[in-house]
C-alpha cells in the first residue's frame, strides 16, 4: 500500500465512526426520566393573532403536593414564555384566556411550543398545534379530551359521586374501563412512549381505588371498597394518585388499631415506619420524601430533622436525603 494513501483511509474511517455516533445518537430510545429537584421545563405559546391575552399556566409538584401557578412573560413579539419548576413529569394546564389546554412536562425539557388559533367570532380557541418532545403526548391528551369531553376520572369524580357505594364504585369502574381502552388504542397507534402508558395507567387505575378507599373509609360504619392494586409499585412513581392512594391506606391501617395514640406525631412516624416496610426504591423514597417535606412546609421542624435523622439510612437514592437537608437548612437559617 503507498503511503500516501494512508491518510484519506484515517479519514474514509473516521468519517465512518463519526457516522455511526450521529446515527446513533438519533435512532437510541430517549432515556427514561427522573425526580430532578434543580431543573425546570419551559413552553414556548404562539397566539396568532395581533389581540392581547391572558397566558398562565398551573401545575403542582409530587414531592411538595402544592398546587402552583406560573404567569407568562412576552418580549414584543415573540411567543409567551412560562418556567414551571417540576421535579418529575407532570400534567400540566395552560390557561390562554381561561380556555384550558392539558401539556405535558418533564424536567429539562425545553422544547415544547403551544401553537393556537382564535375563532374571531366566538374567541374560543379554534386548533391547537404542539412540537417539541412532548407534543405526543400533548396530542393525546388532546384526544382523549375531545373523545370523553372533559367527562373521565381526573377531571369529574364529583359528578359520579353517589350516596349508593355499589352504584358509585360501578360508575368509576366504567369510566376507568373506558379510559384505559383508550390508552391502549393510542399507545399503539401514536406510538406513545411506555414509561408514559406506565404512568396513565397507574394515573387511571390509582385515581379508582384512592377514590373507592377513601369514599368507603370516611363513610360511618362502611366498609372499605379495596382495588385490587399493589402497594408497591414501581411503574407508578411518578403518579401523584398512587401516594394519595397511599396515604389513605395507611390511614385506614392506624384506624385499624394498630396505632392507639391520637398523637400526631406518633401517627406521622407509624406511617413512615409502614412505608418503610412495604415500599421499595422509588416509591419508597418518594413516599417518605413526601410525608417528611409537608412537616417542613407546616413549620414543624424539629419533627422534620428527627423524621429525617430516624429514616436517612433507609433511603435508596441518597439524592432525597439531599434534597430534604438542604431544604431543613433553608428554613433553619431563616
């Protein structure tokens, strides 16, 4: 072989590793996401037309359970821009004129642009676009407004309600039904990401048994209607109704007499004991993340730092301890 063509057989091949990342790089799976304390999601809202509006958007986070509203900024022309602090994907609804529109967020992503037409006439929004990462699941949950109208589990459990339990659990199973056949359909044919038909699901089937539970459980001499749900489920981490499914269990478990102090406190700590038990990594840590950060946030800082100080070593991912500590020290040093 000449010499002289050993250069361009080093660049023949470097252009073919170079290739293979590039190709690589676009074609892999998205990587799965996370609970991120220190990152945000930013949408982009297009409005086309010259009128002036209203733009806000509301969200709560799971670790911190408050419901929270993110106002939208304009420079000129540009779109309207709105920051939402989440920790872990969340649904998300945009006001634009008080007409609301389901998004979807998860931490980091800064790709989502909302792109909407007035109907002049009526000033309802007339379409709706989304690009960016999540439009599918924008597009979905789009869907599946138009296909129940507003009408399903998250949005209505109040209309079904009913004094009859028999009647009201059959009612909540229909609509259950109903809504995960629907997810079932578009999983396949819009090509929705698994972790999120894992995150509906649990969203649909522990949004059921929270409301069956708790129905049941405040109902003098009832008793409590059980789904057939694990406790511990890992598909279910970032489902805000899977901990107050939770929550509520374990509440009827102290009702059971297994906790005989009406202490607060004391109740607070057999909780996290019972978590702590039954629960395994994610939902473990988030469980017990939860229920520590809403003694911080009620000023009870003493029982927050001993919760802390008592379950630290029982935390998987030692990110949560973080978290919590340096949240204890924020409110320490005011």
């Amino acid at each position: 072989m000449k010499q002289s063509a050993v250069p361009w057989i080093v660049v023949a091949l470097m252009a073919v590793y170079v290739y293979g990342l590039t190709y690589h790089a676009k074609t892999r799976a998205p990587r799965e996401p996370v609970y991120d304390f220190y990152d945000t999601a930013c949408v982009s809202v297009f409005i086309q037309d010259q009128d002036l509006h209203d733009v806000y958007g509301q969200y709560n986070n799971i670790l911190e359970g408050q419901r929270q509203l993110v106002k939208a900024t304009k420079v000129g022309n540009g779109p309207f821009k709105l920051t939402f602090q989440v920790n872990s994907p969340r649904p998300a609804t945009l006001y634009i004129d008080d007409e609301p529109v389901e998004i979807f967020l998860v931490p980091g992503d800064t790709s989502l642009i909302v792109t909407t037409w007035f109907n002049q006439e009526s000033y309802y929004l007339d379409s709706l676009d989304f690009i960016g990462k999540m439009s599918g699941i924008c597009q979905y949950y789009l869907r599946k407004q138009k296909e129940f109208e507003r009408l399903h589990l998250r949005n209505t459990p109040h209309i079904i309600a009913s004094e009859d339990m028999v009647d009201y659990a059959g009612k909540l199973d229909s609509m259950a039904a109903k809504e995960l056949s629907f997810l079932v359909q578009q999983g396949v044919y819009s090509a929705l990401p698994d972790w999120f038909v894992n995150f509906e699901r649990a969203e649909i089937l522990y949004q059921k048994a929270y409301l069956k539970l708790s129905a049941s459980f405040n109902r003098e001499g009832g008793n409590p209607m059980v789904d057939d749900v694990p406790l511990d489920n890992q598909a279910a981490v970032f489902s805000y109704y899977y901990y107050l499914y939770l929550n509520t269990f374990f509440a009827q478990t102290e009702s059971e007499g297994k906790i005989s102090s009406p202490d607060p406190d004391q109740i607070q700590q057999s909780h996290l004991k019972e978590a702590d038990m039954r629960l395994s990594e994610g939902p473990h840590d988030v469980f017990l993340t939860r229920a520590i950060f809403a003694r911080l946030d009620a000023g009870n800082l003493d029982l927050a730092g001993e919760l802390l100080e008592q379950f630290e070593d029982t935390f998987y991912s030692k990110k949560y301890v973080r978290f919590l500590r340096m949240q204890l020290e924020k409110r320490n040093s005011l």
